[in-house]
C-alpha cells in the first residue's frame, strides 16, 4: 500500500483481494461515475447496480486477474486490473495486461491515476512479468497521456475500435518493457 496526503485529502492505493466495509459500493459509486463521464470498461451507460456489483465479485474469482483500488480519504476513487495469460498459454506467460483502469471523475487530478499504474507495475514485476500491455479509446486523452508520460510506448491504432454516440473511435494499443529489455527465451 502506498499513500501520500494532498491539499485535495489524503490518496492511498492497494491490492485488494476482498471487500470489507463498504468497499463494495464504493467501487461502484466509482464506477457508476466514471462510465457516466465516458470512461470505462466499455460500458456507455451505467448498467444495473447488481450487474456491476456481480461484475466486481467476480473479479475476485479469476485466478489470473489482480484488482489494484485507488482511494481518496478511504473511499475508493478508482481502479485498475491486472490479467496474466491462462496457465496454458506458455508463449505468452511473460506478459500481462493492464486493464479496466478508471479514477472517478470527482477525484482525477490528484495523482491517484499514475499511482494507481506504478502499483500495477510492481505487482507485475512481482508476479515476474516483463511486459504491461494495454488499450484505450481515443477518446480517454486524460489516460493517453498518463500511459506516454510514464513510458508506454504506442504500437498501433485500430481505426474501427469502438462505437460511442453513434460514431466509430478508433484505438490505441500499448506495451511497457517493465525491466528495459525482453526477457530471454
């Protein structure tokens, strides 16, 4: 766990692997907030509060998947996912991918985003991953940017990524070498 105080309050970041108190609806406070302002997970609208609270139980159960959660004076504010390839994907077992990212509109510009991403990247280089891949829309400049600030290096764009309001966006795709170099074979 990380945590630095700000005039905006007090930011802590952490892995979680249940839910206590109202961590629960918290994150789905988040999530409810952040789809509303156009980012997240591929949903465009908010989708019934049992679904998304189904959605975050789930999480939990995916063996390959870890759950990284911002918070903003112990409310949680945002989150990120971390996927590791399925146990029989050998070729691919170096590698994860950076996932499902989002920091509540009402607590973006306080760091919480970045701190988010570096816990994700110690926790890969823990699980023993060399690489971080991910995906955006090009609508979630906020996100490119943060992504290319800290050494995301871009490697294509997909010009029909996704549909919104009615119009195709394209998408960007993203690796990180978390150790400089591709590890050996």
């Amino acid at each position: 766990m990380t945590e630095s105080g700000t005039a905006g309050g007090m930011i802590s970041v952490d892995r979680l692997t249940k839910y206590s108190g109202t961590d629960l609806d918290d994150l789905c406070d988040a999530t409810e907030s952040a789809i509303t302002e156009g980012g997240g997970f591929g949903w465009l609208k908010p989708p019934p509060r049992q679904v998304l609270e189904n959605y975050w139980k789930g999480v939990l159960l995916v063996p390959e998947r870890r759950l990284v959660v911002g918070r903003l004076d112990g409310v949680i504010a945002g989150s990120a996912q971390l996927s590791r390839a399925p146990r029989n994907n050998e070729a691919q077992a170096f590698a994860g991918t950076l996932t499902s990212a989002f920091v509540a509109p009402w607590a973006r510009g306080r760091g919480l985003g970045r701190g988010i991403v570096q816990e994700i990247e110690r926790l890969a280089k823990e699980m023993g991953l060399a690489v971080l891949n991910l995906d955006l829309r090009d609508t979630q400049r906020a996100a490119i940017r943060l992504y290319e600030t800290v050494g995301y290096m871009r490697w294509g764009t997909h010009p029909v990524y996704a549909r919104v309001e009615g119009r195709i966006v394209p998408g960007h795709y993203y690796y990180k070498l978390l150790d400089g170099d591709v590890p050996p074979p």
